[in-house]
C-alpha cells in the first residue's frame, strides 16, 4: 500500500493542481458557452509540436515547446480578438472551424513525421500515471503565476463570463481582457494535454464545474465544490487504474462522468422531493 501511493505521489500532486486551475477556468467557459474551446486549443498546440517536430527538434526539447506555445497564443489571440459588439458567427463556430482545421493540418502532417500517428495517440490519452516531479513543479510554477494573474483581474472576468456574450466594456477594452483571459487559459492547456491527454483535461474542465452549476449559483462556492469534484473524480481513476491494470485516462474520464451524473440525479430527485413536501394552497 505504501509502495503504491509513493509512485503514485508525482500523479496525485498533479491532479491536485490540475483540478484547481481546470475547475476555474471550466466555470469561465461554462457562464461564457464556449465549451468545446479546450479540445480546439489542445488540437492547435499538438499541430504546433508537430510543426517543431517537421523542423528536426526532439519531442521533449525546449524548442517545441515554445513552437507550441508561440503558435497557440497566435491563433487563441485570434479567437479572442473576434469578439464584436454584433456576433454574426458564434464564438462556438469559430471554436469548431479552428478545430476541424488543426486536426485535418495535423493528420496530413502525421503522414510526414515518423511515428506520427503515435503522437496524435498519446495526446488523446496522455501519460499521468508516469508524470515526474520536475514536470510537477514546472507545471505548480507556472499556474502559480497564472493565478496570481487571475487573481488581480478575477472580477473583470468574471464580469465578461457573466455578460455571455455581452460586452460589459468597452470594445477594446473587452478584447484586451480576453486576450489576457484566453493566453492563460491556453498556456494551462498546453501544460496539461501531455500530461493528462485530451479526454482528460476536458473532463476535468467541464464535468466537476457542470456538477457543481447544479447546486449554487456562488462562483466561490462553484470553485471550491468543482475541485472536490475533480480532484475526488481523478485521484480515484488514478487508483483504479493502477491497481487494476487498466488504462489512467479512460477510467478517470468515465469516475468523473459517472460522478456527474449521479448528482445530477441526486439533485432531480431531491427537487421532486421539496415539491412534494410542499403542498400547494388552495386558491394560489
């Protein structure tokens, strides 16, 4: 038992500090309806590593790294910066467009890279149970500076996430505050895609945050019950998946799923139940 939770120590410190800063950003992209937005920006960074790649650096160098991050930011920058006080195009389809463009760039691109296809694998699924402690403190460093960042302009955002689609600023100024808001948010994805994959970072981005949506609307108390959620949902998995030999990302993603929605059903039931316990009076 001890053996298993040693190795699995670098796993759950992680997941610790994946949960928080996913559970943030996932009641962000939830008030705003943009919910696709994390699988389009994991799709653009693994189409920038690829590009690294197509350019003679090692996979796990420093150069693709910052390949991925400079073409992520150009294109989420993009994003950002196509926010009109009349939206003709939903901010949706733009999500849509720009993923269905990474994905095809990056498949063509596969046939050209040795062992291509087994990249575009390990995005999907990542590789959490095998994450180190040097990852862990680079990824613990920079969502540290993330959220400081986030801390100083917290009602800003939340002021834009709350707003929808509305522009509680001025025009440039709301674009200003998203481009700030989408190049962190973007930096989180690409730190966490290999460590975690695809499957997983959406999950953990959507699913504790919808969970949490069911039962308040308080944005203090949706952050904090959201990380429960998650952190409850992947150090589980985690478990599971370790113990019983099976895939980390699959079974995370299904606890998490499953978790959501029994308290979906867990709320709907006790809605019923405060209904009926309240007798409606005569003449109402």
């Amino acid at each position: 038992m001890i053996d298993n939770l040693l190795f699995l120590a670098a796993p759950i410190t992680v997941s610790i500090i994946l949960a928080g800063i996913l559970s943030y950003f996932g009641n962000h992209i939830l008030s705003r309806g943009i919910i696709f937005i994390d699988i389009a920006v994991a799709q653009i960074a693994a189409l920038g590593t690829m590009i690294g790649l197509l350019l003679g650096f090692a996979e796990e160098s420093g150069s693709v790294k910052m390949i991925s991050y400079i073409f992520t930011i150009a294109v989420i920058s993009v994003f950002a910066l196509t926010k009109f006080k009349k939206q003709v195009i939903s901010q949706e389809a733009i999500i849509g467009i720009f993923y269905c463009l990474a994905l095809g760039i990056a498949m063509l691109l596969a046939e050209k890279i040795p062992g291509g296809s087994n990249f575009i694998s390990k995005t999907i699924t990542g590789n959490l149970l095998w994450v180190t402690w040097k990852s862990v403190l680079s990824c613990l460093i920079m969502i540290v500076g993330i959220g400081i960042i986030h801390v100083i302009f917290r009602r800003q955002f939340i002021k834009i996430s709350d707003s929808k689609n509305g522009l509680p600023y001025s025009l440039w100024k709301t674009r200003a505050y998203e481009l700030l808001f989408y190049i962190t948010f973007s930096m989180v994805i690409v730190k966490a895609v290999p460590i975690g994959g695809v499957f997983f970072v959406f999950t953990l981005l959507i699913a504790p945050a919808s969970a949490a949506t069911l039962f308040t609307d308080s944005w203090k108390k949706r952050l904090i019950w959201s990380w429960i959620i998650g952190l409850t949902g992947a150090v589980a998995g985690m478990y599971l998946s370790y113990t019983m030999n099976i895939s980390n990302a699959p079974a995370i993603v299904t606890l998490l799923g499953l978790i959501v929605f029994l308290l979906a059903f867990a709320r709907l039931a006790t809605k019923k139940i405060v209904t009926r316990t309240i007798p409606k009076e005569k003449g109402s």
